[in-house]
C-alpha cells in the first residue's frame, strides 16, 4: 500500500505557487516521485488566475508601499519570472510590455515622486521621472479635465515586463514539468482533507484515500494556515481574509498602468489602473480592500474555516483594536465598505478613480461582477501585526505551509527556489541551484 501511494514530495495546491514548485523541482531536482493536488477540476481557478488578480508583475518599481530594501527582493523574484517567460518564448503570449508607472498628484506627492525617483534610481536605471508636459503625451488620460493648476508626475517605465496572466503560466508549468520528468503526477479534483505526521513520513486523506508522502508543501492560499492549525503549526498566526473587488471603464481610458502613492500603513497597493490583458486591454480599476468571512471570494461554504483560521484570540482583538485606532485605516476600512454596496458603490469608487482620469464620472465605469480575488494577509499575533506580503511557516519536519496575498504570483518562483532548498535539505537531494541560476537569474532583461 505504501509503494503505491507514495511519493517523495507532494505539493497541495494548483495555483502558480503550487506549480511553480512543480516546476523547480522537476527541471531543477533529481527528485523523483512528486504528485500535486488541487481540489478544483483545473489549475488556478482562484486567486492565480487573471480576473482575480491586477496581472502586475511587482518589480518594487512603482510600488509606493515597498521600501528599497523590500523592492529590491521583489525585483529579483519578479526577474525570475520574466527569464523563465524568456525561455520558453511567452513574450506577448502570457506576458506583456505594458508601460506602467507610480503618479503623484499634489505637490506633496510630486515631491515624493521625485524623491522616491531619485533614492531607487541606481537600483532601477531604466526608470525615468515624467512630468506633467511628458505625461500629457504618453498618458493624456491623466491629464484631461484636471484643475490646470494641479500639479502631477510619475516615476515610470516601458521596458520592462510589466503584466503577466499567472494562470496560464501556471498551465505552462505543470506542461514544462511533465517535459521534464515524466513520473510527475497532477490530480485534479482532489482535496486534500487531512495531513497526519506518521513517523518520518505524512498521510493525506484525499477524498477519503490514502496517500503518502516523505515531504509536504501546503501552496493551498487562504487554506493553507487552516491545514497548517489543524497539526499544530503556525499557531501564533492568523489570517485575515481581505477581498479585492474591481470595476471596468466603459470607455477607452489607459494605455498603462498607473499606480497611485500608498499610505505606507496599508499592507496592499493603493487603488491603480491597469489594461486589462484578457480583456482586450480595457481599463480595470481597483482592488478594493474588504474583510470577508470566507476563504474563497466566490465560493460561499467557509464560514467555519474562516473562524478557525483567523483564530480569534485576545492578540488578534488588539490588532483590530489597534487598525481601527488609526484615523486613516478607520477612514481606509469604510471607504472599501461603500466600494461594495451596491446602488452607491459607482459614485463613491468614481471619485477614487478621479485621482487617476479625472474625467471619468460614475457612468463611465461598471463594477466588475465576478471579477477580483481574496488575499490571506497574515496576522503575527506574537508581533500584533499585519504581515507585508507572503508568509511561510517552515517546520523543520519535513513540511512547509505559503501563505501568499500579493506580490505571491509574482514571487511564485522565489518562493519554490526557497522551498527547494528546504526540500533538498531535509531529503539530501540534490537541487542545481547553479543551473536555475543560470537560466532564471543571471540574465539582463
Ligand atoms: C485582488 C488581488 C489582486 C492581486 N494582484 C496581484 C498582482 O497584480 N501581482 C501579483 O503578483 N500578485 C497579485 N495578487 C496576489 C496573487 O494573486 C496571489 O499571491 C497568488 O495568486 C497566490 O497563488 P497561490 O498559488 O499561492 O494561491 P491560489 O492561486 O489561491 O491557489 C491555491 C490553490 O490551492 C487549492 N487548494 C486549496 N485548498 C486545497 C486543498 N485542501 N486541497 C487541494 N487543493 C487546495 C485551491 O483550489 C487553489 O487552486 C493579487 C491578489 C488579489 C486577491
């Protein structure tokens, strides 16, 4: 019964972080038996896939909210990304050169533009500042019905990358990894309910079956830190659902994507513009940001999971106590609120999306149905405080759980090389860190 059902690796999860660890460990591993479930009848069916997210590859480029040390780690996952669509040739295939940039509106921000600009630019050398006379040629969009006397400009770029589907490269994935070591296997529809420790190896129960394993990696999004509680890990973590909702312009608005400057007190990119790739390019608002009990945007049966993975205890009161303290989270929270409702929800997101086309009124846009995602953002209850990012509970025991809100698809490579290092660690295998160097890193986009 072992022989059959056992593998060296399995990983639980099918979304780009599932199958980017396929990947890795198929091409860049001697590994020989590794299987991956995913409880949905295809791969990336939730947050990896393109209308759930804002299909932004995060360089730290434009992002407001990331220092330059945070950028500058975000930079080299992102990169490993862009190689590896080099590689296989997806360039205007499932990744784009969209021009993308961080606007500043006011004088207030245009100074931080320009100081942001000057503090990244050695980092970024492709970089360049615009100001409001540029602007008005690459994005006249920003400019049209703006107060004459406003003041705008942007750090921003062409050169790279900049938008990627996440699903379908996790599609190309799982079809890279099976080119490479044909003993690889995919089940679909098949959740893993339970993971048992039995001595040096894990059990799953995979709808009611059994299966083996000599290492676990949990890339199950918001589930994983519920897998994770249920055997004891990750206790001094909670995870807070926060959805993301977007809305469509009815007209022909953006030709890049424009982020807008973050309060640095919010974990998440304060709302921006994209074209949207599979979409014919139309312009996409959002996210909002809302705490939602469940695990799932669209799926409505985890009302329960939610309750045990945010784990309410007298921290997690405190870190709610200490957000809605704040002035400006308080004031972040409701406007995300009224974002959702529907009947009043256009008039107030317009005034949102003005900062960006200020021509644009509440005619002008529609709210995205079924379109938007959820992000897991970790809560360290030891800390009392929301994590930037992804998070990893490493064990040591031969099992690892991601807990991934954005940048997660864009790290998704970044985070199977680290995990590949553990793996081959705790199993004494060997991983060619040179050659996924060599193919994923050591390039000059
Ligand atoms: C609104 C929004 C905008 C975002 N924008 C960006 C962006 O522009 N750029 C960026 O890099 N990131 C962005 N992100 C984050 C990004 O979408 C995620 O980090 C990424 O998709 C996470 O991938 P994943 O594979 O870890 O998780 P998921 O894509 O959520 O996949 C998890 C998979 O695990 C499966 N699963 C769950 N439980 C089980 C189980 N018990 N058994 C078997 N399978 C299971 C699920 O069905 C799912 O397929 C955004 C997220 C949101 C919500």
């Amino acid at each position: 019964m072992l022989k059959k059902h056992h593998y060296n690796v399995v990983i639980v999860g099918g979304g780009i972080s599932g199958t980017a660890l396929l990947y890795t460990l198929s091409k860049y591993t001697n590994i020989k038996d590794i299987a991956l479930f995913e409880k949905y009848d295809d791969l990336s069916t939730l947050n990896s896939n393109a209308k759930s997210n804002s299909q932004t590859l995060h360089c730290g480029d434009i992002e407001t909210n990331y220092t330059l040390e945070k950028a500058k780690i975000t930079n080299k996952t992102a990169s490993m990304l862009e190689n590896y669509g080099l590689l296989y040739g997806y360039e205007d295939k499932y990744m784009f050169k969209i021009p993308k940039m961080a606007l500043g509106v006011g004088d207030e921000e245009v100074k931080f533009i320009k100081d942001r600009f000057e503090e990244f630019k050695d980092e970024f050398p492709y970089m360049e500042y615009w100001d409001k006379e540029k602007l008005l040629k690459i994005e006249p969009a920003l400019l049209k019905g703006r107060d004459e006397d406003e003041n705008i400009a942007a750090m921003g770029t062409d050169k790279r990358w900049s938008a990627v589907n996440f699903g379908e490269i996790s599609k190309t994935f799982v079809k890279n990894a099976k080119d490479e070591n044909n003993n690889i296997e995919v089940h679909l529809s098949k959740e893993v309910q339970k993971i048992e420790k039995i001595g040096d190896k894990f059990e799953l129960t995979v709808n009611g079956k059994h299966y083996y394993a000599d290492y676990v990696v949990v890339n199950a999004g918001a589930h994983s830190l519920l897998l994770a509680h249920r055997m004891g890990h990750g206790l001094d973590y909670s995870c807070l659902p926060v959805g993301g909702s977007f809305y469509y312009s009815k007209i022909q608005s953006l030709k890049s994507k424009v982020y807008t400057i973050q309060n640095p007190k919010l974990p998440f990119a304060a709302i921006h513009g994209d074209p949207d790739i599979i979409k014919g390019n139309i312009s996409r608002f959002g996210p909002t940001a809302i705490v939602l009990p469940k695990l799932e945007r669209y799926h409505h049966a985890h009302f329960l999971d939610f309750i045990e993975t945010l784990a309410p205890s007298k921290e997690v009161i405190e870190v709610f106590y200490d957000l809605m303290r704040d002035e400006d989270i308080r004031e972040y929270a409701i406007k995300n609120f009224l974002y959702e409702v529907p009947g009043i929800r256009k008039k107030f997101f317009a005034k949102e999306i003005q900062k960006i086309v200020p021509s644009m009124s509440e005619d002008d846009i529609e709210f995205a149905e079924g379109i938007g995602g959820l992000r897991p953002q970790v809560i360290d209850k030891k800390t009392k405080k929301l994590f930037l990012g992804e998070a990893k509970i490493k064990t040591g025991e031969g099992i690892v759980f991601n807990m991934t809100p954005s940048p997660g698809a864009t790290s998704c490579l970044g985070n199977a090389y680290s995990d590949a290092e553990l793996i081959a660690k705790h199993l004494n295998i060997t991983f060619d860190i040179r050659k996924f160097n060599k193919d994923l890193l050591d390039k000059d986009n």
